[in-house]
C-alpha cells in the first residue's frame, strides 16, 4: 500500500466551497440539508410508515403474500441499481453535472410518487403499486448518489461527521412533520373533507399525492444554491460501456493504494442494507405483526422520527471526536440487541418482576431502541467514506459506494421474504434482518478507521 499522500492534478482539483461552507447553520449547509428534509415524504411516508403499509394490508391479497411480492420487488429493484449506479453516478460528475442529475432523479421520483395516487386497493394493483415503489427507489438511490457526493462541497474535514448527522437529523425531522400533516389531514382528520375518505383508499392515495409535492419543494434550495462541478472532458466523453471498464481501472487503482477503502465499501454495503430493511419493513411488522392501526403506525413513526434524529445528531457529534468507525461499531451492536429483543419477546404478553409486559410495549421500547441506533449508523456510514475519498474524485467513490450497496440490497428483502415463508409468520422476517446487520458488522470489524488510511488517486480515464 502506497505511505504517501498524493495531490490532486490541477485538473482534478475540487471545486472552492461556496461562501459559509462548513458551519451548519450556513446557507450551503441548509439547501442541502433541504433535500433531506424533503426526501423524508419518500422514505418515511412512501416507503416505511403509510403507504407500504397500505399495500401489504388484506385489501391486496394477504399481509404474507403481499409483503413477500414487495420483499421480491425491493429486491429486483436493488439488482438493477447495483447494475447501473456507478456509471450514472460516474458519468454525472465527469460531465459537471451532478445537481443537473440530482434534480432530474429527484423529479422522475416526485412523478412516479404521484402515479401511486391510481393504486387502487385490490388484489390485481398489488404489482402496479410494487413496480412504482421499486421504481422509485431505483430513480431515489441515483439521485443519493449526487446527492452524498455534494457533502465534501459544503463541508470541512472537521465538520463532515457533524454536517452528515445534521442532514439525517433534518430528514428524520422533515419525517416528523409530514407524518403529522398526513395524521391530521388523511388519516385522522381534524377537519372532515372528502379527501379524507376511505373509500377506494382515496385518503391514502392522496398521500402519495401530498408526499410527491413536498419532496418537490423542498428539493429546490439544494439545486439553487449548491454550484455545479467542473467538468473533465476525458471522461465525459467516454461511451455508456466504456463507463464502465474506467470503474474497473478505478477500482483497481483504489484497491493497489488504499485497500481498507475497498473493504470498507464492502462492509458498509452489508450493514447498510440492513439499515434500510429496519425502516423498510418497520412499518409492515408494526400492523402486520403487533396489530396496529393505521393511526397507531404513524404516531409510532412519529416517535421513532423523533428519536432516530436525536441518534443522528449524537452520532454526528461523537464521530467528528471518536471516529465514525467506533460510531457505526456501537449503533449495529444496538441495533442487534433490540432486534434480538423483538424476536424473543415476540407478540406474547410477558410478565416480569410482577408487570405486565404486552405486545404493543415490546414493539414501543425496542422499536424505538431500533430507531435510536440507525441515524448515528447511517450519518457515520457516508461521512467514513467522505473521509476516504481521493480528492476530487469524491462523486465516482460515492457512485461506487451506491453500487456496492445496491450489490447486495437484495440480502435484507429476500431475507426477509424467505424466513416469512419459512416459518409462516411476518415476525420472523426479523430474523433475516439480523443476520445481514451482524454480518456487516463482523466484515467491519477488521477494516481501519479513516485516519489510518491513504487516499488514493483514480485514473481520470
């Protein structure tokens, strides 16, 4: 491995930090955090809390049958993003357009939001309303990859652990407040009006309707106020194909100088899919298993917003001071014993030290342990590989740290899918959960922290 560092060429040199770049309370810091904040009416609303809920309800078919065929189709949908993220995310910032590309991903996921508005609840909408979520994840993963890659833009190498954290923290928030307006406005009204009717789902369909504009207008600062890229005219003007043998000679030239970049990559892919599969399918289990209401879910998600945001911060806070590797370490340890703790004390009522422990309060304590531990994970996860990136050439890392994790985003959801089918119970799709966390956590165990590996330089083409 090479003991020394390398600087950039002129041409590869990174763009300047817009004015204010570094303090979180800056307006670099805030636009980009805006899209975070934004994102929350896909994640939490579409994807965790309201509407995949919906779809897994008896209204298509089963809660089984359903969640595995959204188990199959998340899956599907991985495949296909481990297949083209790195030349998207490659191609992107070698033509100098990473915030064109971050905001025509983000609009193709705001269209195929909306559409969800005509899925009707019936057995034969089940694949429509799956093939529109995976779909959109698809198109939401390129658009992270932009996304992530604008962090080393607007922040220092003493401030990215805290910057990271923040934008987790104001996605979680932005969670917080939409699951709020969707609790008082669709699901339990606080004024009656026709749109929050049940009939043919209407009210839940117009959430995708509400959930698609608010990721719209809170997309928008980070495309105003964040600068475009340089562009490399090498690159850019290389073929789709031969996009992707220049990710080929860039993997082996990080791999020949920083090989514990590369190892890392592959352990943050692992855990991370567990990590998705923890808000993914939180929800599902939430009715599914522990029986709650609609209205029960989202006051759940509520709380688990609320708390997942404070993690984020402390995270961001103990990583900038202890290193995002021990922050990552402690919240998948976390992570498994609360998992674990859901699985053993199951939908029983137990009795400890003469109280009465039911169903509802194991999902309340240990969901929310769940929640607690994911932010500090996830905020620490890019902000590790933020510090590893060879200078200027942050974007293409990132592409691969999509690509690697999209790789292996079938693990988690087929996991899933199969212990539901094994033991005949939605509960034990925990059990694939884990295995996938602890995994992560074994292959993370040896890799060294950022402050003891060299960055590398990637060929331009």
């Amino acid at each position: 491995m090479s003991t020394h560092q390398h600087l950039p060429h002129p041409a590869e040199a990174p763009a300047p930090l817009p004015t204010g770049a570094g303090r979180i309370f800056s307006k670099p810091v805030l636009a980009w955090a805006s899209w975070d904040w934004g994102s929350a009416a896909f994640n939490a609303v579409m994807t965790t809390f309201v509407f995949t809920v919906y779809l897994t309800s008896e209204a298509f078919g089963g809660e089984e049958r359903a969640s595995q065929v959204l188990g199959w189709g998340l899956a599907v949908a991985g495949l296909l993003i481990a297949l083209l993220a790195p030349v998207t995310g490659q191609r992107s910032d070698s033509g100098g357009r990473r915030k064109r590309w971050l905001g025509v991903n983000t609009l193709i996921v705001v269209v195929l939001t909306a559409l969800c508005f005509f899925v009707f609840p019936s057995p034969e909408m089940l694949i429509l309303g799956v093939a529109l979520i995976a779909a959109a994840n698809i198109f939401f993963e390129f658009a992270g990859v932009n996304y992530n890659a604008m962090m080393t833009q607007i922040s220092t190498p003493s401030t990215i652990g805290r910057i990271s954290g923040f934008g987790w923290a104001m996605g979680y928030v932005g969670g917080i407040v939409a699951l709020v307006l969707v609790l008082v406005l669709f699901i339990q009204p606080v004024v009656d009006w026709q749109g929050a009717s049940s009939d043919d789902g209407l009210n839940i369909r117009l959430v995708a309707v509400f959930s698609a504009l608010w990721f719209a207008a809170f997309a928008l600062p980070v495309l105003l106020a964040v600068p475009e890229v340089p562009r490399r005219a090498r690159a850019a003007q290389l073929g789709f194909l031969a996009s992707y043998g220049l990710l080929v000679r860039r993997v082996k030239a990080i791999y020949r100088e920083s090989p514990h970049t590369i190892f890392f990559l592959l352990a943050s892919a692992i855990f991370r899919d567990g990590l998705a599969a923890v808000f993914t399918f939180g929800g599902i289990l939430a009715a599914g298993a522990f029986g709650f209401s609609a209205s029960m879910v989202i006051v759940f998600a509520i709380a688990a917003n609320v708390i997942a945001a404070a993690g984020a911060v402390i995270g961001g806070f103990l990583d900038d001071r202890i290193g995002p590797k021990r922050v990552i370490i402690g919240a998948l340890v976390g992570l498994l014993v609360a998992g674990t703790a859901i699985l053993l004390l199951g939908t029983e009522t137990h009795s400890f030290f003469g109280t009465r422990w039911t169903s509802d309060t194991t999902f309340w304590v240990f969901g929310l342990l769940l929640t607690l531990f994911v932010g500090p994970a996830q905020a620490s996860s890019r902000a590790y590989l933020a510090r590893l990136a060879p200078v200027g050439d942050e974007g293409e890392l990132f592409g691969l740290y999509a690509t690697t994790g999209r790789a292996v985003s079938f693990l988690a959801p087929t996991l899933f899918a199969l212990c539901i089918g094994i033991f005949g119970s939605q509960l034990y799709g925990v059990i694939g959960i884990l295995a996938v966390l602890l995994a992560g956590l074994l292959v993370l165990l040896p890799v060294k922290p950022p402050a003891r590996v060299v960055r590398a330089v990637v060929p331009e083409a």
